[in-house]
C-alpha cells in the first residue's frame, strides 16, 4: 500500500474536522484576538497526541503542534483570523447579517487553519507507522492586518524547517505561481494646539491640517513610484467632531506595498519625509509607531510540482447538482469584472491547450477541475500581500489555492462569509489537507526533492534582501489604535 492508506484519517475524521471549522467560523476573531479559535484547535491536537505549544514565539494566539522527532523537518501553516465588518448569515445568497457590523470569516480562514489541520493528522498516521520526521503545525494569527507570521518569523520559528507548504481556501485548484507584495505599515499621529476656532483661530494649530497636508503630498508621491507600488491609508482619528475647535489631534495608518520589501522600505522613507514636511509647515508634531510588515512571497517551484503531482494523485472531489446549483446563484452575485482574476490566470499560460482548456470551463458552475500547472519563471506579483512571505524568506514554501468558494467569488465578501459552512467549501478544505498531507509525506521520503528545494531556495535568496520586523517592535490589534 502506497502513502494514501494514510490520508483515510481525513474522511474518517469529516464530522470532526468539519465541525470544529465551522465552529472557528462562529467564532470569528480578528487579528490577535483569536483566543476561543486557538481554543479550539489546540485542543484537537491535543486530543490527537501533538505536542502542543501555547503563546509561541511569544504571542498570546500563536501555537505549535507537532509529532514525530528528527529529521525532515516540515512545517505546515494554518490560519484562523476573521475580518471585521463582514458578519453574514451562512448559507444565505444575499447580504443579510443577524449582527450587522460584527466580524466574519471573509476570506475563509476557518477552513484554512483546519483543512491544514487535517493534512497534519495524515502526517501523523504516517510517523505513527515507524518512519523518521517531524510535521509541525504552525497555528499563525492575524494574517488579516497583523502579519503574525512576520512576528513569528522574527523569533527565528521557521529557520529549521526543510520546507513549508500552505494552502488557501479560493475559487479554483491552482498551484500558487505568482509574488505577492512586501509592505509595511505605520501609524502617524500628528499633535497641534486647540483653540476656538473663531474667537482666536491664531493661537491653534491644527493636527488636521497636517494629515491633510500629508495626504496631498503623498497623493503627488503616487505619480513618481513605481507602477506595482500601493500606497494605502485610514484616518482613525480626525481630531473630534467640532469644527469651531481647531483638531489638537489627527492619525493615519499608512500601508505601503512594492513588490519587493527594499522598494516598500524606500517608498515608506518617502512617506515619512511628507509627514515631516507636513508637520512643518503646519508647526505641529508628528510621531511614527510601526505596526507590521511583511515580505514579498517568494515560491519554491521544486515544492510546487511536488504540491500539483500530489493534488492529481488525490483527485478532487465529486459535487452533487444542489452544491453545483446554489454555487450558480452565488456567481449571479458577483460584481461585474470579476472574471478579471480568471482571465489573468489563462494570460499566464505557456500551453496553447491548456488556455483553450481554460477558456472551455469559464462559464462552469464550480472550477472542479486542478489548473494546469507550468511552471512560469516570468514571477509576477499580485495585488495583495501575505505573512507566508516572510515564511518563505526562512525555508523553502509553496501553497495552492483549494477550490471552497463559486466561481467569481469576489474576496473579502459576505458571498465568502456565507459559504464559509458549505458542503463545497468543507469538501474543498479536505481535498486540500490531502494534498498537502501527501506533498510532506512525499518529501519525507525523498531526500533528494528536500535536497532540490534547498538549493533552489539558496538561489533565489542570493537575489532577495530580507528586512525581518524590529527587534522592539510587538504584535498590535488593530482595535487598539483608534
Ligand atoms: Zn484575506
Ligand atoms: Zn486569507
């Protein structure tokens, strides 16, 4: 019998798992308050014999389970925060909330952190049965805003790993080919003078003015960066509600992203000379906090092959006409130009007939088939940011995209939020700890792909300037700062 005898566990466990993701998506905690979350899965892990560490790498939600001993070493990544604002009855197909403005799993991290969960379960059966290794689950906070990975990437947490591979719940089965950008964030509170501001408006100086002032200037800055650069803010404070008092107070976060984290660092220096050039001119004061950054992604294309070989070899799973049925009505729902993520993934492709593949299943009801993978050496970097950067900045790491969501399915939406408890989204999830259980199975068996990846990694890293989070600088929950 082959490795797959291992990965029955998972269908053995589909009440288990199942639940207990459905439970972390009522609970719903945003960054670095996942504490009823962790709850949860660390004590699954304990049940199922892990070696569970709390508060890792000193943050209160961060754990590690692990099982087995020695060598290799492969770490697999989960994930558990919500999103704010996105509160939305499951199972719903309109926006609807019982609790309008609470938190919801917008981007379908309840399924993440077990679906890998589940592929470390796999693993274990697998160790339990006499061979050498050790799987360690890394249980990350706040993904969402807070960069938890970064934070535990700081303490060194995945320097001694062989490699590390995650996945993400989406729209389609894809081996994730593509950068994502490096940021940072910082928060800039400006401080000036009240006053009336009638009575004696020369005696006030307003922290308004300033932000304001900081605001324009960047907005100058956009036309001399480069083209893959954001630059992103929110006013959290805007110096009160009176407008006959001159604001003594006014903050900002900014988030800026570049492709790679030099050019985030350089256009940031920017930035903070406009927030000084704008507290000059308004003769107020302006501080900086740092908040999180965090690195470009950098793949391992030997972990990628390894990832597509292993999500074949599992096979996806087969879908009833209701769940092909209700994922037709949640695609109804999506904005126009939402099929833009679909068509760059075709415009990537080196094989005419897998674009003519593609194209053929653009209009399906589900994308329950695996995308073509070719390896692309042309590294593109998407739109958005992920902490797995800073994983792959420490060992080898690769990740895929499971298919738990209908075509279309715009990100950070109550369409995600309320097909978070779905059949498709729980079959999704399994289909993903499978091929990730059989993808570190694998690698435990061959040294020489641990060897490749290895030496791949030392490759690209000889390219590639890491700029780890500062030593002083702590873990913040959004909340806290306005
Ligand atoms: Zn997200
Ligand atoms: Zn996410």
């Amino acid at each position: 019998m082959g490795l797959e005898q291992y990965l029955t566990v998972i269908d053995d466990s589909k009440d288990t798992l199942d639940v207990l993701a459905d439970q972390i998506w009522g609970c719903a905690e945003t960054a670095y308050s996942e504490t009823k979350s962790v709850e949860k899965l660390t004590e699954f892990f304990r049940k199922e014999g892990f070696t569970v560490k709390d508060k890792a790498y000193g943050i209160d939600t961060a754990f590690t389970a692990s099982f087995g001993s020695g060598s290799p070493r492969i770490g697999i990544l989960g994930e558990f925060d919500a999103l704010s604002g996105l509160n939305q009855i499951a199972g719903l197909v309109e926006k609807k909330s019982e609790h309008p403005g609470a938190p919801g799993h917008g981007c379908g991290h309840n399924l993440l952190g077990v679906g890998s969960a589940a592929a470390a379960l796999a693993v274990r059966d697998y160790l339990k049965a006499g061979h050498p290794g050790t799987v360690i689950y890394y249980g990350c906070p706040a993904e969402e805003g807070g960069s938890g990975k970064a934070f535990m990437a700081k303490e060194g947490a995945f320097r001694d790993l062989d490699a590390a591979i995650t996945w993400h719940p989406g729209t389609s089965n894809v081996v994730v080919t593509n950068s994502s950008l490096a940021n940072f964030q910082v928060l800039y509170s400006f401080e000036g003078t009240a006053a009336h501001a009638a009575g004696c408006p020369e005696l006030g100086r307003s922290a308004l003015d300033s932000l304001e002032l900081m605001n324009v200037g960047v907005q100058f800055l956009r036309e001399h960066m480069i083209e893959q650069a954001r630059i992103h803010y929110a006013i959290v404070d805007a110096g009160g509600y009176s407008p006959n008092v001159v604001q003594p107070t006014a903050k900002a976060i900014y988030l800026v992203r570049a492709p790679k984290q030099q050019d985030a660092a350089e256009l940031l220096a920017r930035v903070d000379n406009i927030a000084k050039g704008a507290a000059l001119m308004t003769d107020t004061k302006v501080t900086r906090r740092f908040i999180k950054s965090c690195a470009n992604f950098v793949s391992n294309r030997t972990l990628e092959k390894l990832l597509y070989q292993s999500m074949q070899e599992v096979g996806v799973p087969s879908y009833t006409e209701e769940e092909y049925a209700l994922a037709a009505k949640y695609t109804a729902t999506a904005p126009a130009g939402s099929d833009r993520g679909y068509d760059e993934l075709v415009s990537d492709m080196l094989i005419p007939g897998d674009i003519k593949f593609m194209k053929a299943h653009k209009k399906d009801r589900l994308w329950d088939f695996i995308v073509p993978y070719e390896e692309i050496h042309i590294v593109k970097a998407t739109g958005g940011s992920t902490d797995v950067g800073d994983v792959s900045f420490q060992c080898p790491t690769a990740q895929i995209t499971c298919m738990t969501l209908a075509p279309l399915t715009p990100g950070h939406s109550w369409q995600i939020v309320s097909q978070g408890k779905s059949t498709t989204a729980h079959k999704g999830m399994r289909f993903a700890g499978k091929s990730l259980a059989l993808a570190v199975m694998k690698l435990m068996e061959s040294p020489d792909t641990l060897k490749t990846a290895r030496a791949e990694f030392d490759e690209v890293m000889a390219d590639q300037k890491y700029i780890p989070i500062p030593k002083d600088a702590h873990p913040v929950a959004m909340s806290s700062l306005y």
